[in-house]
C-alpha cells in the first residue's frame, strides 16, 4: 500500500485504493486531532490501528477501534474513526506513528486528520 501525500487544503493525506486486506502507512505525523477516512463498501468493515516504533499504541488497537460500517445504501463515503475509550487524538498531536487500515470487501481510497 504506497502512501501519496497530497498538499491541497483539504485534501486527503493519503492515498490508498485496496480491495481488502491491510494497508501499513509509512510514518506520518498526526497533523489534526481526528482521522477521517474516505471509505466504501457493501458488506464490510473498517478498523484502524494506531503504531509507534512499530507496535500499538494503547488505547489506540484494532480492538480498540469502532468499527466503520458503510450500509449498502450509503451515498457517504466519508467517515470519522473513533476508538472506544478517546475523543481523538489530541495526546498523540505531533507524533510520527504509522497508521494500519484493515477493511473487509471495501476500498479505502483516502485518509486524513481533520479537526
């Protein structure tokens, strides 16, 4: 999964387009104390985890992480992921992690931190 980093505004950080698997970012900083992602799918799910110096931040797991489930009728592709116990990622503002994307039957085309 090559990353592409894009600089427009409100353009997405990332770039990813994946029929389902997982997707390891290279080391981003986190920039904006929510993640957004521009997601599709029928059946699936998302769920994103949250690594620094290679292992899961606490708090921040795949288990952790609430689940992004598109119904087959959404017109929506843009969702805020979320984990359980946080609001966000204010403690992690300014880190360099990186982010890991498993999904189901979906494509993931985008990410980026929002406010």
């Amino acid at each position: 999964g090559e990353l592409t980093a894009m600089d427009a505004d409100n353009a997405f950080a990332g770039y990813i387009a994946n029929r389902g698997g997982s997707v390891l970012t290279r080391p981003v900083e986190i920039v904006g104390p929510q993640l957004d992602v521009n997601f599709s799918c029928i059946w699936g799910e998302l769920r994103v985890e949250i690594r620094e110096a290679g292992r899961p931040v606490p708090g921040y797991t795949l288990k952790d992480c609430v689940p992004v489930r598109p119904d087959e009728h959404a017109k929506q592709t843009r969702f805020r992921v979320t984990w359980k116990d946080k609001s966000g990622l204010q403690e992690l503002m300014k880190k360099k992690v990186q982010l890991r994307f498993v999904f189901r039957v979906g494509t993931l085309y985008a990410y980026r931190f929002g406010e």
